[in-house]
C-alpha cells in the first residue's frame, strides 16, 4: 500500500514554449475568433460614445469628424472594422458547418483556410478605405 506523502514521478512537461508547438490551421483560426470577440466587446463603449456624438448636434458632428481624421484614430478603427470583419466571417463558418457543410477534418480545414484568406483581404480592403 502506497503511503500518503510518497513521491510520485511527473513526466509531464513542466515549461511548455507555446511557440514551438505547431498549431493546426483550425486551431489558427479559431483563436483570433475569440480574439475579435473580445475586441469587439470592449469596443462597444468606444462605438456608442461615436455614434451619441455623431447624433448630438452638428458642432458634435463637425468635432468628431476632426478626432476622426487623425492617424491613431483611423488605426482604433481599423482595428474594431477588423475585429467586426473577422468576427462575421468565422460566423458565417460556423454557420456553414451548422448545416452540415464542411464537418469533417478535411473540411474544416478548408474552411478555415477560407475563413483567413476572406478575412485578410476584407481587413486590407477595409484598411485601405479608411485611409
């Protein structure tokens, strides 16, 4: 009979380097889902307070549109239009396997591969438009 205060071997790595490890595409697609969802949510205050000053009176207007024009705010947006675009397109996966399409591993793997590609032209499309 083993005794209470017996050691017990652990091989269990205890140092794990997340950056050797080799994500499958699937698993790249999905973080940056949640990710942007994150993103998206803290957002949210950022979005209302534009669209309140946007709506409050022409000077508001006429104000926001001149913070708006500034580089670092063009980046603020740009990154809430990214996390929006992304968020939507892994939806419309997930929408996808919903009904049936694309559940096996092969593909999900397309579909993710779809997912990143449509998003990262979406992304630099949207960052062009906003500059």
């Amino acid at each position: 009979m083993k005794g209470r205060h017996e050691t017990v071997i652990d091989k269990r790595p205890v140092n794990l380097d997340l950056a050797s490890f080799r994500w499958p595409i699937t698993a790249m697609a999905s973080m940056p889902h949640r990710i942007s969802g994150f993103v998206l949510f803290l957002a949210i205050p950022v979005v209302l307070w534009v669209l309140q000053e946007s709506l409050a009176s022409q000077q508001s207007y006429d104000a926001l549109q001149i913070l708006l024009s500034g580089t670092f705010a063009k980046l603020i947006l740009w990154v809430i239009m990214a996390g929006l675009i992304y968020h939507f397109v892994a939806g419309i996966k997930h929408l996808i396997i919903d009904v049936g399409i694309g559940e096996s591993l092969e593909g999900a793997r397309r579909l993710a591969f779809l997912t990143l590609g449509i998003s990262a032209v979406l992304i630099l499309a949207a960052g062009v438009w906003i500059w």
